[in-house]
C-alpha cells in the first residue's frame, strides 16, 4: 500500500491550492471592511431561463473535472435561488446524489466553528486577546502566549500536528489506522510541539482548530455540552431539515451512513480510492468529522452550508456587526503572506466577483462555499472527488454563469 496523504495535508493542501490556482483571477484583499450593501439594480432572467443555464453548467462543469457526485445551490438575501445535483454519491453500488445526500465539509468547517467561537466572545465566555491557559491550563505547549485570536487568524505559530509520527501513524496510510476506532483530544495532545514566534506570522494551521475545539470544549463543560451549544446556535441559521435528517451535523451517526455520500482521491499506484472502504470500514470513517477534529468538524448538504453563510454574510444574523467586520478583515499577517485571510475566514475571486468564504478538502472530498457581499448572493458547492479540485472549478463555472445572467 502506497502512503496516503496525511489529513493535515490534505487539508491544508486544499486551501492553499485554492488560493494559488484554482479561480482565473488572484484572490483580492477588499479595500473595505464593511459589506457594501447588496445590489437590487440587477437583471435578472427568467427563473426557468436561469435553472437551465445553471444546469447545463453544473453538468459541463462537473464532465471536465471527471464527473464526481456534487450538490451546489444558490441563495439570494436567504432564498434559495437554484440547486442542482449530479453524478455518483457512491460507486458501488451506484447511488446518485440525492437532495438529502451528505458529504464531509472538511476545512470549510473552520468557518463554522470560528463563528461559533466569536459568538462565545460576544457573549462574553472567552476573550479574543487573553491568553488561552486562562481556559485550559497549562497542559496546551505555548497556551500561557498563545490567544484566540492568534488560533482564529493561523498566527498561532504551531508546526503542522499530523507531521508527528505520534498522530501520522493512526490516520489514512498510517500503519495503525483503524478508520472504525475513536479519536481523542488526548491522541491529538501527544503530538503538539510548542508555538514558533506566536502572533508574528500567517501560516495555515490546522493544529490551531484542533487546539481552539479543545478550548471550546473545557469552556462548555465537555464534548456532550459543545455539541449541543453548536447545534442550537447552527440552529440559528434557519437551515430546513428534512424528515430523515440534518442538512448541518457535526455527530457521526451510524444511522446517517445511507445517505453518506464517499470520498473518492487518487493516488498514484492505486487510481482511484474510495475512502470509505477502502481500508476496510462499514461505517464513517472516524477521521472523517466530528469531535475532536476541529479543523473538519462538519458534514451536510450543500443547502446547509450555504444556509449558514448566508446567515452569516447575508442576513447578518449570526453575530454583530462590529464581530462580522472584524472576521472578514484580512489580518497583516496574511496580507503580507499574499493570502487574505481574517478570523476562519477569506476573500477570493470566482466569475469576475468577490466572494467571502471558506474551502475544503479531506478525505475525498472538496468543498467551496462563499458570499458575494455586495449582491447578497450565497453559492455553496460540494464534491466527492479531491484530485481534481472539483467543488472548486464547478463553483467558478456556477459564478460565471450566474454573474453573466443576471448583470
């Protein structure tokens, strides 16, 4: 068996591929911090007239990346504009995808679990500049230095958690990797290393979700006392949830394992690698989502992930205002480092247009969610295909064709 990409990589990988390649035009730094207001002078063709351009371009699209199973909807100030699906949510047996159908959200789950945290500071529970031994002790390498702020912006200065052999040898292409076995903050805690200059630099770091989750959870009262905290305030979103499930959930659930749709990655020796069976599990995989990955912490359709943001970006009703400038802001840091990024969040071009969001990648899956501020337009894509950066060229297809109908 080759060795597989590590889940840290993967990660970060589809991140910073995405910042660097993917869309035609180089992410763009907004000269303002505030949202401009939406724009009503659009034109806007007729409904049917814009399903049909945006289903011919979800299936062109979706061809030239190798046709993986995808779901992708647009939202305007909180209406659901168009949705679509295509392809294979599994290959064998085949299964379409289906409305209901889940995938993991892998890294766009920062975003959810950032708004979360800046709400606790809203409400008083944390604070963005205190150091966080101020919630955990000292048992966190550098928590007497290190703040919530400097994990929400990656300045944080932890080297990369699953570059240690300690955790690399029980994920994907480790040789203890047990995808049915349950992970632990404590199995995570043995592989930090102490922070590198925390504060002064902008550098992608999952190991600083995994450390803010930790925080979340001793300042909850415990895992239990998160995942409800999460789920009432996600609740907030207004996302529709169907009879037979959620369209948001950060629980792995036996019972959600028929509508999960498998993630599928290439790797060299191999073609191409279901990673849901492929080292032998029956179930979801356990580094797939959930606690304690706070880096990948979601699954759900692509309607509740774009119910969110358009929560957040849009209606504006996940934090204050003043919260909401100060996440999208681009930090020093990250300017500097040519890749604007705020507080679990980022700007970016797609379809001549600005867009505030979060991607993801992991464990076959890729995922590309944003706002377009000025419009009030929210597109959410989602792929079961990481090789090719799916979710990415199809959501850049979807935003020129919507941008194109309705100017």
């Amino acid at each position: 068996m080759p060795t597989i990409t590590a889940r840290g990589f993967l990660a970060l990988t589809g991140l910073t591929g995405l910042l660097a390649s993917v869309f035609t035009a180089t992410p763009t730094v907004a000269t303002a911090a505030t949202p401009a207001a939406p724009d009503t002078s659009a034109t806007v063709v007729p409904a049917t007239d814009l399903a049909r351009l945006l289903d011919a371009a979800l299936a062109e699209s979706a061809a030239k990346v190798g046709n993986p199973g995808v779901q992708a909807v647009i939202l305007r100030d909180g209406r659901l504009v168009w949705s679509g699906k295509h392809g294979k949510a599994v290959d064998d047996p085949p299964t379409p995808v289906a409305d209901d159908t889940l995938f993991g959200f892998a890294s766009f789950s920062k975003l959810l679990l950032g708004t979360y945290a800046l709400h606790q500071v809203e409400a008083g529970k944390l604070a963005l500049d205190t150091p966080i031994s101020a919630y955990i002790g000292d048992d966190v390498p550098g928590s007497d230095v290190v703040t919530l702020r400097m994990l929400l912006t990656h300045t944080g200065g932890y080297p990369d958690v699953y570059e240690s052999p300690k955790l690399a040898a029980l994920l994907p292409g480790g040789d203890q990797y047990e995808p049915g076995r349950p992970f632990t903050w404590q199995m995570i805690a043995r592989a930090l290393r102490p922070p590198v200059d925390p504060g002064k630099n902008f550098s992608y770091s999952n190991t600083g979700f995994l450390i803010l989750t930790h925080v979340l959870s001793v300042r909850a009262g415990g895992d239990r006392e998160l995942t409800a905290a999460v789920n009432a305030f996600t609740a907030r979103a207004g996302s529709v949830v169907p009879e037979d499930g959620k369209v948001l959930t950060m629980e792995r659930k036996q019972r959600d394992y028929s509508r999960f749709a498998h993630g599928y990655d290439y790797f060299p020796k191999q073609g191409r690698i279901d990673m849901f069976t492929h080292f032998g599990d029956t179930g979801i995989p356990t580094d797939m989502f959930g606690l304690p990955w706070g880096d990948g912490l979601f699954a759900g359709t692509a309607l509740g992930g774009a119910q969110f943001i358009d929560a957040l970006y849009a209606r504006k009703g996940l934090l204050k205002p003043a919260t909401l400038r100060a996440m999208i802001t681009p930090t020093s840091q990250s300017i500097a480092a040519k890749d604007p990024y705020g507080m679990a969040s980022y700007r970016f071009e797609a379809g001549d247009r600005v867009w505030q969001g979060h991607a993801g990648a992991y464990g076959g899956f890729n995922t590309l969610g944003g706002t377009d501020l000025t419009r009030g337009v929210t597109m959410m894509v989602v792929a079961n295909n990481l090789g090719k950066d799916a979710a990415d060229k199809v959501f850049a297809r979807l935003a020129r064709t919507y941008a194109s109908a309705t100017s």
